[in-house]
C-alpha cells in the first residue's frame, strides 16, 4: 500500500522549484542592461575590490557613493559565470521570496488542514512575487525584490518569536527581539532606502505586543538595537569610509546637514515623485495604480498596494468600532496578524514622506496578497466566506497586473563586457568622462592603469567653483604631462566640447577610437583630447 504524499513534502518541492522556475523566467526575460546596471552597480563593486577611490572621481554620478557591498557578489558572478548563469542566479533568488512569504503565511494561519493552509500559504506567496514590479525586476541588479527578504525574515521572526516577547523571561525574550531587528537592519545597511521597513517594523512592535508599556517599550529598543545591528554588519563600514574621506556618513546624501566641502550644501535627493497637492499624496495609490509613471520610472499595472490600501484602514476603523469583536477568529493568530498588519501601513507611511518612488515598496507588492489574507480574514463575522473572498480577490489581482519592462538585450558572452581600443601608455593617461549618460561599466575593461575623472554629471559641474571635487579635477588636468582621452556617447558630443571648453581643452583632429558593449546604449567615442591655444 502506498504512503500518502506529506505536505511537508509538496512544500519542499516547491521551495526548490520556484526559485529555479524564476531562473528560467529571466532567461527568457532577457539580459539586463538597465541604466542602473551601466551607471553604477557594476563599476562600484569593481571599484572597492580594486581601491579606485584614490585614482577616480565620480565617474558613476551620484551613485559612485553608494554602499558597493550588495553589487560585489554580482560583479564576482560576472567574473565567473556566463551571462545566463548570472541571469539564472538572480532569477533563483528572487524566488528565495516565495519560500519565505510561504512560511509566513503558514505561521499566521490557524488552519487545521495541513493541505488546505500549504495551499493557501502557496496561493499567497504565489501571487505576491508575481507583482508587476517583482516580476520586472526577476534578472536584474536593483535589488528591491532581494532586500524584500529583510523585511520577510524579520516579520517571520517575529511571527516566529511572539509569545516569547510576551510572556518569557528577560533573558530569552530580548535576544530574540534583537533577532527580529537584525535583517531589516542588514537590508537598511545595504541600501538606503530600506529604513522604511526598519521604522515600520519598530512601530508596528511597539503599537501591536500584547504587554504592558514597560515591556513593550523594552523589547521594541532591543528590536531596535537588532536594527543598528544589522545597519552596522550591512553599511557600517562604508558609512566610516565616507565619513572618513568626505566628513559625511552618507554622502552626499543630507550635505545640507553635514555641509561636506565636498558636495553641493544640498539633500541631493530625488524629490520629483513627493511634489503635488495634499489630496494627490492622500490618494497616491489610486494616482499611480491607474498611471504608474506618476510613481514610476516603467509602465506597469498592479493594484495590489491600491486593494491594501483600502482594507487596512477598514480594518483599523472595524477595531475601534468593535474593540471586543475576536480578531481573526478561527482563521489567524490576531496579535501576530496586526503585528504584520501595521508594519506594512507603518511603512508605506515612511515611504510616502520620504520617496514616494514605487520600486522601493517592491516588498510591500509581494506582501499585499497575505495583508489582503490578513485583513479580510480578520472580519470574523464573514465567518466562511472570508477565506472565498479573500483568494477570489487574489486572483483578480492577479489576472489584471501588467509587469513592466526595464531595458534588456540578447545574451551575450559575459553579462557585462566591452571592446576597448588599445591605449598607449595607460599610467600616464587620463580619461575625462562627461555628459549623463552612464559611461562608468566599460571602465573595468580599460587598463587599470588609467585614470578616470568625471568633469561633468548628475553630481559633479564645473560651474559648481565651492566643490572640492571640481578643484581637484581642474589641478590634476592643469599639472598632467600626459595623454588626455575623451570617452562620451555620440548623441552628447556638443555638450562635452563645452564641458572641455570649461577645462580650458578641445577635441583634437585626430580620429576618434570605438568601444563598444553588448549592454551598451550604442558605440562609445574615445576621443584625443589637447589644451586649448593660450
């Protein structure tokens, strides 16, 4: 007689055959060639395991400050693997996403059915990485649908640690509240703009343990510790280095505050998506599910964060109306269920104020399907037809996402490669990059003897006469005795010969050399550059 199938078993088989169908996924999707790719991600991680710091300026924009750490298991990818080998390893792990969106739900449902609460856990999880933006970003190097995992392990842990930070002694209870605190902080570390989910996740903490003030003020502070934790382990030492080069932590992030001599005394923040009226920021969901390049740099169509934004606050308001009604009953665990609950509205608030750019609550999209769960579910009254309503809304959140496209090409050999014409005497030449277009992922294919300075850019102008970087720029073209090169794309050819003008330099006459990039926007001009007549 045959053993029945276990779901434990089932559920195995798809933590492994999800991630490698979204490894697939990218391999169909295409290679990445996103601006992003080309302007940073690759040239910052060359750049730390090489130490450029001294021998380069700027030549990736603003972004050259960027903490590299998240782009040098990529760039060592590169080095190793094809180009569909990275793909496929990327696409893999934002599968790591399913596996863990799964294990959350599973541990805030109250299901009996072993079969039924696996089924609904994979109909979540299923549904959540499959958002528009998730989907768009299945292959590619910006990272919101990796650090999402920050976010999903700490409310897992949490989940995971509840009853412990209630009920348990001090000594148990506050190592695993620092637990809770630590990936969000990690993925806080790695990039910026993950401090929305750390702050959410404090809040929610504090606002939602079943405790006394006392308690609960003390395990969210060791939450919160776990945060400048995993800050420390994720973004710790680059924080030090700039600190340490530029008199800014985060440069050239707030220099308003610090006032590094460095930058501009400017936030140097993208504030294009927070302009508008009051009523706009309000009802931004509704703004940016119906026209996402009000919140966007692609065209999509996902109403997942809309359907969220119209549950939570129903749920909110049906607590305070019914404070003694049963949260969830027969259906969730209710004090973990609003832990998870208030951490996404907390966090979507955060991130209202602070960017308002869509990519970055990538994670807030995968959850949406289980706070949809969440929230329907917690409406006990439905009684059984909580559940029928909740996946029949799942699914037409499903059928009706449209995901968007970022700027892919045909595999090549290496995910990122360039052809460069040979350059005589590399350590006594200097390449000046100029323009906005992102130059800075062909450098790593030059000899590393060269010398790259960006005269002209998002960050650096040669107007700018109170930033050091323009003055050192301008001593070291005075004093070099050796070539000068010109590297630029075509279309941006008038404004470089005005930006060498400034230098007091021109192009010279003699032909201009190719590099080109299978990644590349076209071919590159590589041109001679001289002195200006006196």
């Amino acid at each position: 007689m045959m053993r029945p199938v276990q779901p434990r078993l089932i559920a195995c088989l798809l933590y492994v055959g999800v991630p490698a169908t979204f490894g697939l996924l990218a391999l169909l999707l295409g290679m990445d060639a996103d601006w992003d790719l080309r302007n940073y991600h690759y040239y910052n991680a060359w750049a730390l395991l090489t130490d450029r710091y001294q021998r380069d300026i700027a030549v990736a924009q603003i972004p050259t400050f960027y903490n590299p750490l998240l782009d040098v298991p990529y760039f060592l990818l590169a080095q190793v693997l094809s180009a569909r080998g990275v793909a496929f390893v990327l696409g893999a792990l934002h599968g790591l996403n399913f596996i863990v969106l799964a294990c959350l739900a599973e541990r805030l449902l109250t299901v009996a059915n072993h079969w039924k609460r696996l089924g609904i856990a994979a109909t979540v999880a299923g549904s959540g990485v499959c958002g528009a933006v998730a989907l768009s970003e299945v292959g590619t190097v910006f990272y919101d649908n990796l650090l999402s995992l920050g976010l999903f392990c700490a409310l897992l842990l949490g989940v995971h640690f509840w009853t412990s930070l209630i009920e348990q002694a001090w000594q148990r209870a506050l190592p695993r509240a620092f637990a809770v605190g630590l990936p969000v902080g990690l993925a806080f570390g790695l990039k910026q703009t993950s401090v929305i989910y750390a702050v959410g996740l404090c809040l929610a903490l504090l606002a939602t343990l079943p405790a006394t003030p006392g308690r609960r003020i003390v395990v969210t502070f060791c939450c919160g510790l776990g945060v400048l934790a995993g800050l420390a382990a994720g973004g710790g030492y680059w924080m030090w280095h700039l600190w340490h080069l530029y008199g800014n932590p985060l440069f050239p992030m707030f220099n308003q505050v610090f006032r590094s001599p460095w930058g501009l005394i400017d936030s140097y923040r993208d504030t294009q998506y927070l302009e508008g009226s009051s009523l706009r920021h309000l009802f931004y969901p509704l703004v940016f599910s119906f026209d996402s390049r009000q919140a966007s740099e692609i065209v999509f169509r996902d109403f997942r964060i809309l359907a969220g934004f119209c549950l939570l606050p129903m749920v909110g308001l049906a607590r305070l109306l019914r404070p003694r009604d049963d949260f969830g009953r027969g259906l969730l665990h209710p004090g973990p269920a609003a832990f998870v609950l208030v951490t996404a509205a907390a966090s979507y608030v955060v991130w209202l104020q602070l960017f308002a750019l869509y990519r970055y609550i990538t994670a807030l999209e995968m959850l949406a399907p289980l706070l949809i769960v969440l929230s329907v579910g917690s409406f006990s009254r439905l009684d059984r037809a909580r559940l029928p309503l909740a996946i029949c809304l799942i699914g037409l959140l499903v059928v009706s996402t449209r995901p968007g496209t970022w700027i892919r090409v045909p595999f090549s050999e290496k995910a990122v490669e360039a052809t460069v014409p040979p350059i005589n005497d590399p350590a006594t030449t200097i390449v000046l990059l100029a323009g906005h277009e992102p130059l800075s992922f062909l450098l790593p294919s030059f000899p590393a003897e060269l010398r790259f300075l960006r005269i002209d850019s998002t960050f650096t102008n040669p107007d700018q006469t109170t930033v050091r970087f323009n003055d050192v720029m301008r001593s070291r073209i005075a004093r070099h005795q050796g070539t000068i090169l010109a590297l630029f794309i075509p279309t941006e050819r008038h404004d470089v010969i005005t930006r060498l003008g400034d230098y007091g330099l021109q192009l010279s006459s003699a032909p201009c050399a190719a590099v080109t990039s299978p990644i590349g926007a076209a071919a590159y001009d590589l041109c001679p550059v001289e002195r200006l007549a006196q």
